[in-house]
C-alpha cells in the first residue's frame, strides 16, 4: 500500500512561513505574489525582528517549521554579519527578515507595490499582526 503525498503550492509554503513568523512574534508580516512581475520566484513573504537575535530565531522557525510541514530546506540562506536582515530563498518563494531600520532602507514591499497581497488574517488565520504605521497605510488598515 502505498501512501501518496501532495506536495504544497508555493502559496502554502509561503503562508507557512508568515505563521512561523508570526509565532516567534515577527511585525509586519507581509505575503507578496510576485511572480507576474519578476518571474524568479512565486511570493515574497518579508517580515520585521526587533533585533539581531529575533532575526535568528524567526529564520530558524521559518526552516523548522519548512522541513516539518512541507518537507522543504531552502535552496539559499544568506544575511548580514551584524543580523539586521536575514534571507531564505525555496526557489518558489523567497522570505526576508528584517530589522525595522533595514527594513525602512530596502522597502521591498514598496518596489514591488503592483504585486497582489496575500490576505494573512482570511488565508493564514493570522488576524493579530503587529503593522508599523507605513506598513498598515500600504495594506490599507490605517
């Protein structure tokens, strides 16, 4: 008897992601689908740590919760030596976790605006983020 396996869509490893986020208590957590406009990888799921140490743990939440839940490593991991901004590339779907100044500097939600924004509360279950007052204003919660 053999047991058969759905793989999880991109969207779904991305919205595993904002929950892993999301229970190490990441801000601003956002799930953007970019791949119509720059065609590498389906959604961005970004996300702000108060600090070098919160970035850690968010990513490695993020990695754990991958491997158990969708049976996926990432591809890529890469940061900064000083923590302000950590990055996870699955190739489908890429996370990005940032200290808020750093998270200010790149404004990745901003350069890429046109991308449709996955609704967290309605397909994730997370209707209790914590939005900095430019976050909000972009989602249009303000």
């Amino acid at each position: 008897m053999s047991e058969t396996t759905i793989e999880p869509t991109s969207r779904e490893c991305a919205l595993i992601a904002a929950r892993a986020a999301d229970g190490k208590k990441a801000t601003d957590i956002m799930v953007q689908e970019v791949r119509d406009l720059i065609g590498v990888t389906d959604y961005f799921v970004i996300a702000t740590a108060a600090n070098s140490r919160q970035v850690e743990a968010i990513v490695d939440e993020i990695e754990e919760a991958e491997r158990e839940q969708a049976r996926m490593k990432p591809l890529h991991r890469e940061g900064t030596q000083d923590g302000t901004w950590s990055l996870l590339d699955y190739g489908s779907f890429v996370v990005h976790v940032f200290q808020p100044e750093t998270r200010e500097y790149y404004r990745l939600e901003a350069l890429w605006n046109d991308a449709p924004v996955v609704d967290l509360a309605a397909e994730a279950g997370l209707d209790e983020i914590e939005y900095s007052d430019r976050i909000a204003k972009l989602l249009g919660r303000s």
